[in-house]
C-alpha cells in the first residue's frame, strides 16, 4: 500500500506514473476538491525534466496540446518600464520551456487518475511509524479526526510544511530574507487594455536592485501578480499596513517599496481582485542539506524535500523529475 501526501505537481505526478504501471496508490490532499482554490500562475515545463516525468505517466501528447507556447514571451524592464530583454519560443514548434497554466496541469495530472485515487479534504496532521515497512507501518491522522493505516510505503509530497518530514528530519526550511504579495486581476484585457499591453501574452518581469514585480498571462485572460520585497520575515504582522481595507493597504505598499516605480508596474499591484492577495514569505532548504533520520519506507518528494525560491523556474521541474525518479 502507498500513500501520497499532497495533491500538487509532485505527487500527483508520481501518481500518473504509478498508474501507468498499475502500482495501486492513494493520494491525500487537503484541498476539498480540484476546483477549491485558485491554483495561480502558469509554470514553464522543461523538457528535460518536467517534461520527462510527463512522458513516463503517458501525458506526454496531452501536454503538448495544452501547453501554451504563445506564453513563452518574456519580457525584462527595468523599474521605469522600459525593455531590457526580451526573449521567446513562440517560433519554435518543439519549445525547450513551453508554459503551462497551473490549474491545467493539476487537471492533466489527474485526467490521468480514477474517481476515488485522490482523496480530498484530508489535511495531515501526523504521520507515524509503528513497526517495520513490510508490515505496514505507516499511520496517517488527519484533521477532520479520520485515519488511514498498513500502508508500506509513505512519500510526503505535501510542499513547504511537510507533516510527514519529521519523519525524516527535524530541520524546518529557512526564510530567504524576500516575502511575495501575490495578487490577481482577472480579464485585464477589458479592463484595462494598456496594461495588458504591457504584459503581453506571457511573463512581465519588472526589476530594481531586490524588488521585482511579475506578471503571468493566464490562458483565461486573468493576470497574476507576484511583488517581491526584501524584508523580515515577520513583515505580514509588523508592517503596520492596515490590510483590512486592501486597496488602502496595497496602496501604501506601493508607496512605501515601489515609489520610484513606473506608473504601469504599480497599477498591476493595485488594481487587483478584491479579496486576492496573499502575502508569503519565501523560504529554501540550503544547498547541501542532508535528511539527518534514515528511516525505511518513507522518503519527500519536491518543496516537502528541498523547497527553493521561485527565481530559477526549476522548482516544479525538480518535484516532477522527483516523481520519475522515484517511480
Ligand atoms: C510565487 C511562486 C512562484 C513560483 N513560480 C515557479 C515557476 O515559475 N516555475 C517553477 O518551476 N516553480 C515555481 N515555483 C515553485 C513551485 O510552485 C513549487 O516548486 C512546486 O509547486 C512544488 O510542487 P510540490 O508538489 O512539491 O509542492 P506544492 O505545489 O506545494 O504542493 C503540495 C500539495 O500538498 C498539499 N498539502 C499541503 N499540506 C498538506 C497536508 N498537511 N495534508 C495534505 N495535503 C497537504 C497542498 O494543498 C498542495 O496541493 C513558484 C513558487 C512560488 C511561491
């Protein structure tokens, strides 16, 4: 019996590939359903990696009809908003890194997965390990006050704040001095046809010294926002921004850490959604971190495992090549 904790790219690419080879599985989430929560921006999937772990779950070809390779537009301006670079695999029909909106690569994911495969509203609260992996050892305790136990193998794919890590180690992840405001406007095309503009079909990326502000396309016309500044990592509590009113509350975050800024990069901070903004901040385990506990049975897979900053774009591609790895 093999568990999976986390309904994300990493475990619920294992699970593809477990099903192509009918290793019979459960996945755990803790979303209530597919559709629950907003699931953000897009992601570029390597060849090389992500597309690799695709390949293996047989959703190779499927992928390849939803990917988006109009969104590989990227453009880099400075923080007055004029092009620095800009750089493309629109011409190229077999791109290296074509984009994928992130809720239809979970829908991929799991087009390939029965009813009943992933069980939804289950929020880990424990793992345990009682005895020896052939006999099935592993317990699982969930918030909603269900269990499930005997299963043999555990893989904690369950991102950042794994609960089923401390079986393995007891180091948390390290805050890396940068915390993001993430926002979305939906239908800017309408809304505000200039700043669609100056986004484009793809990724927009505004930058100054540590500040960036970036912008994602999505394939529904909705654009995400994600705004990084340097900062504490207790910034959300002692900020002294009031966030109850939030265009108030983003509006004085402009003011205070992007005022120099072009007039275009501060409306995508603005004019966002009500009710949209999540204010994170980034963590990453350090290169060279080791699992300090051996134990039989259960290993982590992507953020659960080694958790990094967005700026690479390779965190997804790691947590699928993880999976094909594993698998
Ligand atoms: C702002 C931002 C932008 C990013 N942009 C990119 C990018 O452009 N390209 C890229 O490659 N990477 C990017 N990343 C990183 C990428 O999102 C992650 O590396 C990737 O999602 C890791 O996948 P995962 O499945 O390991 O973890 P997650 O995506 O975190 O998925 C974990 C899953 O487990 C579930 N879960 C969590 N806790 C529990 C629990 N206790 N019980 C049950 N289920 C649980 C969650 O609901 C979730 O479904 C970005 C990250 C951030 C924060």
């Amino acid at each position: 019996k093999v568990a999976i904790v986390g309904g994300g790219p990493s475990g619920l690419t294992l699970a593809s590939i477990l099903k192509a080879v009918r290793i019979p599985f459960t996945v755990f989430e803790l979303d209530a359903s597919a559709s629950a929560r907003g699931q953000g921006g897009m992601l570029d999937i390597h060849k090389s990696s992500g597309q690799l772990a695709l390949a293996k779950a047989g959703l190779l070809d499927e992928f390849k009809k939803r990917m988006r390779v109009d969104a590989t537009d990227l453009y880099v301006r400075d923080q007055t908003g004029e092009i620095r670079w800009y750089h493309t695999e629109k011409e190229n029909p077999d791109p290296e890194r074509p984009e994928i909106d992130r809720g239809d690569l979970r829908n991929l994911l799991l087009s390939a997965l029965d009813e009943g495969d992933v069980q939804w509203g289950k929020k880990l609260v424990r793992a345990e390990k009682e005895g020896v992996a052939q006999e099935g050892c592993f317990s699982l305790y969930f918030a909603n006050g269900s269990s499930a136990t005997g299963f043999n193998i555990l893989v904690g794919a369950d991102g950042t704040w794994s609960r089923v890590r401390p079986l393995r180690s007891n180091v948390p992840p390290s805050y890396v001095g940068m915390t993001v405001a993430a926002t979305r406007i939906t239908n800017l095309d309408d809304r505000l046809p200039e700043l669609a503009k100056f986004v484009g079909n793809g990724t927009c990326m505004s930058v100054e010294g540590k500040s960036l502000v970036v912008a994602q396309k999505s394939g529904d016309g909705s654009v995400n926002v994600y705004s990084f500044i340097s900062v504490p990592e207790d910034w959300r509590e002692t900020s002294g921004i009031d966030w109850s009113n939030q265009r108030r509350g983003l509006t004085e975050f402009v003011e205070r850490y992007y005022s120099g800024w072009g007039q275009e990069a501060k409306s995508l901070i603005i004019e966002c959604d009500e009710g949209d903004l999540a204010i994170r901040p980034l963590y990453r385990y350090p290169p060279g971190h080791r699992w300090e506990k051996t134990s039989a049975g259960v290993t982590l897979l992507g953020d659960a495992a080694h958790v990094i900053t967005p700026f690479t774009g390779e965190g997804v591609n790691l947590a699928m090549h993880d999976a094909y790895d594993l698998a």
